[in-house]
C-alpha cells in the first residue's frame, strides 16, 4: 500500500488517531478530517489536515476512505438532542462523504467505516456471526442507519466494509481508562447480572482490522470486529480485577445503573452480544490478541494502562 493516499474522518480519536500513525508508518499519505485543525495538527503532525471537504480538489486522488467521526455515546446521559448529535455525526457526515465523492473525477477504492456491534441489539447467549439477526432498539437502528449511508458508496463502485466493532481496549483511551479509576479504588464490579456479553478487541487488533479489510478484495459488506473469545461482564471483570491486583467485589446492580445512566444503561452497559469475527477468521485475519488476558496484559503491563 505504498504512496496511497487515505482520507479519515474521526482522525482525532482513539482509533482514527491510532490508525493514522500507523498508515503514517506504512508509507501512506494520510488526509485527516477534523472538526479541529490546530488540535488535529497537533496531534498528528505528519498529516495533511482539513476541515472542510471542499478542501481537497475534485481531482485529489483519494484511494482509501476511512470513516470513524462519530459523537462519544458514552459521553454523559443520553438525550433527545444528544441522540439527534450521534445521527447527525456519523449519517450527516457519511452523506456529505459521499455528496463529495459524487463530484470526484475518481471515487475511493475501498471504504472502511464505523460500525458497531450494538447493531445485532441486546441477546443472550447465543454466538453472533454477521449473518446474524438483530434485535431493534435505539443502537441497532444508529448502525443500521451509518451502515446504510455508508453502502451508498458502493453506487460509485467503492467496495466498503462496515467493521462492527467491540469495546476496543488500550492504553490511556476509550472504555479501559474509563474503567481503571475505580478497579484500582478496590471500588470495581459487575454490572447488574454479569452475565451479559462483552465483545472486545485491543487497539492494535482494530487498526490492523482496518487494513485487513483496505487489502481483502473479498471482504466487504459488515465485518464484526471483536476477538475471537468473547467475555462476560462478570469474566471482564474478574480478569481486568487480577490483572490490577484488586478485589472486585463491589457490583453495581442494575437499578442503580439506570439512575447513574438512564438510558444508556440497558443500551451499553446491561445488555450485550456474544459477537464471533467470522468473515475475519475465514478470509485469514490472524488475531494479535485473540484472549483478554493477553490483551489486559500488553496494555496494563507498564504504568497500568494510563496513556
Ligand atoms: N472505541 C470503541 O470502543 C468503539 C466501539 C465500537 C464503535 N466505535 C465507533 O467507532 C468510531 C470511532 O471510535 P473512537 O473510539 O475513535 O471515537 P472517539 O475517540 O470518540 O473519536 C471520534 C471522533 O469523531 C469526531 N467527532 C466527535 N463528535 C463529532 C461530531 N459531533 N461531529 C463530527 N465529528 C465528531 C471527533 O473528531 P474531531 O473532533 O477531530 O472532529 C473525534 O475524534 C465512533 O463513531 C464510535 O462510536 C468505537
């Protein structure tokens, strides 16, 4: 993938950021789109930042689209407003991805977009492949709607991958960090029964999902992106307990879930799915952290996960 150009959305995030140092290292020209161009910049120093679309000509050759931007869900209590905020962020910005492209001389090659696995809804325990039904709620019809959007792109002849994703675990960022503070207090626990599903994946697994799928002709369509062995929450935080040498003997149930959460509760936290990567492991995605164990390990070996 030498001297290719890819353009991210989200490139500020935790996984856009990641991705973008990693296609920087790969010899990739890297365009990132921010909300922020004096944070962007800073942050990836190595990138062409933009803020506006009509930034790049019609004929800037953009070979690769990766498109993460998406309002934090876990952010604070759930809305109207803010629920409008997380269509808005990732349909409102795939359709201008696309009103863009339309105009291009030449279309990207391949798209990889967001997705999640909140699409299949909450199940119990059966395992998830992509063929896999779901059940409607709020963040099945948020994924369905992004994916959607995102498929349009396959009018102009792009092949693009929708990766549904899972808690994605590192150093200093996303669900872990948030999680650390009170598992080093002594103060963890599961959450209501503990025996709902925690798809997840490490940081490294992700980005490296993304080229996977940059590179497969054969993929395309949804693409779980989770390891191989899914968790409980009670397993999830028995392991994340050992790893920091900690009890984790306070639980929080679920009515007071739903007060400190609301909503967002019985969405994210008190529910899951046990989601399998199946089109990854058939077309030969080899797993750099296929166990939980492995990954809490790497992550909270030195320094214990801060950033
Ligand atoms: N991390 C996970 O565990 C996980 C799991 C499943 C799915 N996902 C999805 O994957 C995507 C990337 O995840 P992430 O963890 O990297 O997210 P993140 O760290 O929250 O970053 C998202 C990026 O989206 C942009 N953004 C935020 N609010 C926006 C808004 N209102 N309008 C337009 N852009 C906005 C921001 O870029 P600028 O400020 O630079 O514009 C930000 O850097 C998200 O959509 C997320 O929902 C994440």
């Amino acid at each position: 993938m030498q001297e290719k150009t890819v353009l991210v959305s989200g490139a500020t995030g935790f996984i856009g950021s990641h991705f973008c140092r990693a296609a920087l290292a790969r010899g990739m020209r890297v365009i990132a789109l921010s909300r922020d161009k004096t944070k962007a910049q800073a942050l990836l120093p190595d990138t062409h930042v933009i803020s506006r679309l009509d930034e790049l000509g019609p004929d800037e050759p953009v070979h690769y689209l990766v498109n993460l931007a998406g309002e934090p869900l876990v952010a604070g209590r759930w809305n109207e407003k803010r629920k409008q905020a997380f269509f808005d962020s990732r349909v409102g910005m795939t359709n201008r991805l696309l009103a863009h492209f339309q105009q291009a001389a030449v279309p990207p090659k391949v798209m990889v977009s967001g997705s999640a696995v909140g699409y299949y809804g909450p199940h119990q325990d059966r395992l998830l492949d992509e063929a896999a039904k779901y059940h409607d709620g709020f963040s099945h019809r948020l994924c369905a709607a992004w994916e959607q959007s995102a498929r349009q792109f396959e009018q102009l002849g792009t092949r693009v991958c929708c990766v549904r994703t899972g808690i994605v675990l590192g150093r200093g960022q996303g669900a872990l960090a948030r999680m650390l503070t009170p598992f080093k207090l002594g103060l963890g626990g599961q959450l209501g029964s503990g025996k709902q599903w925690m798809p997840w994946i490490h940081i490294d697994d992700e980005v490296a999902v993304i080229f996977h799928c940059l590179k497969r002709s054969d993929l395309h369509g949804s693409v779980n992106s989770v390891a191989p062995n899914p968790v409980t929450n009670r397993q999830f935080t028995r392991a994340l307990g050992q790893a920091l040498h900690r009890p984790t003997i306070v639980p929080m149930p679920a009515p007071v879930a739903r007060l400190l959460f609301g909503e967002m509760a019985d969405e994210l936290l008190l529910t899951g799915q046990r989601v399998y990567p199946r089109k990854l492991l058939e077309s030969g995605y080899h797993f750099r952290f296929p166990e939980l164990g492995l990954a809490l390990s790497e992550i909270l070996g030195n320094g214990e996960g801060e950033s």
